[in-house]
C-alpha cells in the first residue's frame, strides 16, 4: 500500500449546491473529477488527519467505485477511521444517525436523491458536519474556494477493501469498520414510536402497502415494516436497491410514483400507502382513495405528534420552508409554537433544531423530519403516520378531513418546468424581480397583491443572512405565488412555481386543488409570463 500525490488542475463548476454536489454520472467518473471535489471537502473541513468520517450511499450506479476512492484517498489524507455501509449504502437519514450516534467528525454521502441513477444519469457527493446535517453555507463556500484552486490530491494506492461483509479492516494506517446499514436505524425508530401500538394495528387487519423505489429504503422498510412490526410480506415493493433503480425516475409523488397512486384509487386499495425515494429521505404519504401534500402531511404530523412516545412531551416549535404551504403555520398558531421559515435546503433546519428551538420540519418537496437525526426522513415519516393512524383509529382520509375541519385548508399545489433554457429562466426571474418594487397594491387576476418581495432569511441563531432565496407574492385572503429556481437538477434549469390559497368555509374543502388554484396559476402565469419564458404549456409535473 503506497501513498501517491497526483498532480490535477481546478475542474470549473464543482460549486456545491444545497444537497452538495450533483452531475451526471459521466461527469464524476471523468479523470481526477471525484478525486478534485474530495480533496476540496477535506480543505474545506479543515483536513482529515486524526478525524473519524462516515461513508455511504444510495446504491446508485458509481456508488461502489466512487467509494473505494474515497477510502483510498481519506487513508492517504491520514484520517483515523472510516465507518461505512455494508456495500457502501446507507440511507441519508441513517448515515446522518450514525454520525451523530458515533460522535464522529462528519461524513460523506455518495447520492443524488431523488434523481435518476445509471450511467447516463444523475451522481452526487455531499458532505454532512459532525452534527449529521449537511454542511452549512460557510462550509460550502470553503469547499468550492478550494476546488478552484487544487493541484493535487493524495490517495493510497491499493487493492479494493471487501465492504460486502460487516467488521473491521485497516488500509494503511486507517481503520475501516463496515456496519450494517440498517441496524442503528431501526434502534432508533424504536426509541421513538409505539412499535406494539402499531403491531396490533396491522394486526387488527389495516393493510399497509411501501413502495421503496428500487431505492435505498428497501432493506429499510423490509427489517421494520415486515419483520418487526408485522405488516405482512407484500408490504414493500421494489424493495431491492438497484443502481439504476429499477430504470425509474425515485421521485415519490404523483407521476413518478403513479403505479402506488393508481393503488390507492382502485378496488383493492390499502388502507395506508406510502413510497420514498433514492436516498431516503423524502415521502409520499396516501391513504385510500387520498393523496396527503406533502405540506398537509407536514402540518397534520406537527398536530399529532404527541401520540408518539418521542414526542409525548410536546414540540419546542417547528419550521418549514418559504415554499412550503403555511398550512404548518395554523398549526402552530392554534398550539402556541413558535414557527420559522426559512430558505429551501435541509442545512437551514439545523442551527434551529441543534439550538432546541424546533422538534419537527418540513419541506413540500416530501420532505420532514425531526430533531432524532439532521436530514429529512422518508421512513421515519411513515412510522409517525402509523403510529397516528394506530393511536386515532381512524382512516387517513378521516384524519385529513378531520384537519381541514379544524385548522381550515390551505389548498396548494407545485408546478415545475424541468430542463428549461437557463438563460430564459434567469431573465424571467430578473424581470420579476425588477417589478417587486411596484406589484404591492395592484390588482391581478382579480386578487389585490398585499406583499411582493424576493426573500431573505436572518437566521435567529448565528445571526447570518440568506439572500435570494426566491421571490414571494402574498395577496389578500390568503392566497400566494413563490417563484424559484432549483439547483438539484443537473440540466438546464427547473423553474418551480408555488401556488397557495386558503379556503375556511366548510363546505367548500373537498375541492380539486387546481380547481381552487386556478385564481392563483393565472395570476402567476400574468405576473412572470412562464409560457413564454420557458416554451411551455404546461408544467412539466404537478404536484
């Protein structure tokens, strides 16, 4: 085993985003590509001589090779230990329990969520601190600062390691500890709800049904929905994790996750379903003849949150993200919570949980979670659904309905326009954002704009500031359109229109959500001009 210094040369654009790092598979694979962004995150976590790191990822096509490199290069980079995956997988939520369970100095996490996987498809790589959360803005931007200036990296020069096996090995002077990926996880879904409850929910005959994706989750879902609590081996489907997942698109929603919907609608419909995606940490919760937003989801979890064992002693307040339905808000206004909001990216939540100042969060793109770990957590939300559904007795459709009846409804709905030109969406957002000044007080689509601004964030923690994290347009009654760019494509650019109204009459909440939107979707559609921006109809997917 020797040691090498490999001279490179900065690679332009490994600018991580909020997930990290994410190209196409090709791009990763590229000479001194992986190589130059992991000594980048060495540089930019103040080196990893002494420190002990996790490593794992969601099974998709590279993860395998992409982590004996990582291995390799962190030994010759003199780091102590290496806690890995069996097979180099761990889910992102179980990878983010084990960094904080082991007190370690941080971890990688080789994924692209819910992108597709395969040689012509989507990688990622990520870089989560020691409190099991991804690195914070300041982190990143020493990252990026660092790929823009690497020579050379260093890197062992050796056989493979056997990862296959759980126990320990050495690369050089580096131990090597393979774990099973599954184990600590569900350890810890045991501390937090009624396992008994449950099993004798599913007992009494309430059919459950988890589609894994061919994703990560699958070993996951089959260890506890199956083998510890009971539900029957027809509960998970697409339990294998595959590197290209199964050829699908791990996306849990609507259209990507339609086979599970269709479920739900038909004859022989669970009485709760539910999928997640590549690397775990997203939902789609359903119920029969019911599909539960993500933003519901959020907001009914934060309502009863207390029936789990975990969370019997109450929330210390909650968060969601500026994009995400403020269904959470009149949640928390009704108990007394304090709510924040903050900008998309799960790295957000962690200042607010790691200071106790929330229990639970949430984002609309399917993902929640709590303060037992610093990601979002697609399983985790499935076992507090259950654990509510065992608890209240009734059906999801009952339990949502029930919410609405309370807390009134907050229809909504997402648009994404995927793979579009880049240079017509920046112009769209630039010009929208010129007109902010003017919009408040103007009448559009028959609704009077009460507020028109593009969104900045003070974190109450640390005291730092987030600029241009999408623009917001609040008109009267309730309603509201968010404009933003995402970065977790890697083509183009994914323009996402965010459509809220809010309905409190009673007889008027079992509406179709585009229908009641369909105010909102004209005032966005004369306020940004989207079919002429990005060439399109329609939206590329509703959710």
């Amino acid at each position: 085993m020797t040691p090498m210094t490999v001279e490179t040369q900065p690679i332009e654009g490994q600018k991580p985003g909020t997930s990290g790092l994410r190209k196409k598979t090709r791009v990763f694979m590229g000479p001194h590509y992986l190589e130059n962004f992991v000594q980048a995150i060495w540089a930019g976590a103040g080196g990893v001589r002494g420190k002990t790191l996790v490593l794992g990822g969601d099974g998709r096509y590279f993860n395998d090779r992409a982590a004996q490199v990582i291995l390799r290069m962190a030994a010759a980079s003199g780091a102590a230990k290496v806690i890995v995956g069996q097979n180099a997988i761990l889910s992102t939520p179980a990878a983010s329990n084990l960094i904080r369970s082991r007190g370690t100095d941080g971890g990688i996490i080789m994924s692209a969520s819910h992108n597709p996987g395969g040689p012509e498809e989507d990688f990622g790589v990520k870089f989560n601190t020691p409190n099991g959360g991804p690195a914070p803005e300041e982190v990143t931007n020493r990252i990026f600062e660092a790929t823009k200036t690497v020579t050379s990296y260093d890197i062992l020069e050796s056989q493979d390691i056997d990862l296959t096996r759980p126990g320990t090995t050495a690369l050089g002077s580096m131990e090597i500890e393979v774990v099973d990926p599954v184990t600590d996880y569900a350890a810890l879904m045991e501390t937090l709800f009624d396992f008994d409850r449950i099993r004798d929910h599913l007992k009494g005959g309430f059919r459950v049904v988890f589609d894994a994706m061919h994703a990560v989750t699958g070993p996951y879902a089959a260890e506890i929905l199956i083998k510890r609590l009971g539900a029957g081996g027809d509960a998970v489907r697409n339990a294998v994790p595959s590197p290209d997942f199964g050829g699908g698109h791990p996306d849990p929603n609507p259209i990507w996750a339609k086979p599970l919907v269709d479920l739900v609608m038909g004859p022989d419909a669970p009485d709760f379903a539910a999928a997640s995606d590549g690397d775990g940490d997203r939902n789609m919760i359903l119920g029969r003849g019911i599909y539960v937003t993500p933003s519901d989801s959020l907001a009914v979890l934060a309502a009863n949150a207390h029936l789990a064992p975990g969370y019997a002693g109450g929330l210390a307040g909650v968060a969601r993200s500026m994009p995400t339905s403020r269904a959470l808000d009149r949640v928390a206004e009704a108990k007394g919570l304090s709510c924040y909001e903050t900008p998309t990216g799960w790295k957000f939540f962690g200042n607010l949980l790691d200071a106790g100042k929330i229990t639970l969060c949430g984002e609309e793109s399917a993902g929640t979670g709590s303060d037992h770990v610093r990601e979002k957590d697609g399983l985790w939300a499935v076992l507090l659904w259950l654990n509510i559904l065992a608890v209240r007795g009734e059906s999801v459709a009952d339990i949502l309905k029930g919410h609405w009846a309370e807390y009134g409804r907050n229809y909504y709905s997402r648009h994404d326009f995927e793979g579009v030109d880049a240079d017509a969406a920046n112009a769209m957002m630039e010009g929208l954002i010129a007109r902010l000044p003017g919009l408040e007080g103007e009448t559009v689509a028959g609704r009077k704009i009460e507020m028109a601004e593009e969104f900045a964030y003070d974190d109450p923690v640390d005291g730092s500031r987030s600029e241009h994290q999408g623009v917001r347009i609040g008109f009267e009654g309730g309603g509201r359109v968010v404009f933003r760019l995402s970065g977790t494509g890697t083509v183009g650019a994914t323009l996402r229109v965010y459509l809220e109204d809010v309905e409190t009459d009673a007889g008027a909440l079992g509406r179709d959500p585009q229908e009641a939107l369909a105010g909102m979707i004209d005032a966005a559609e004369t306020l940004a001009g989207i079919r002429a921006a990005t060439g399109r109809d329609a939206p590329d997917v509703i959710t």
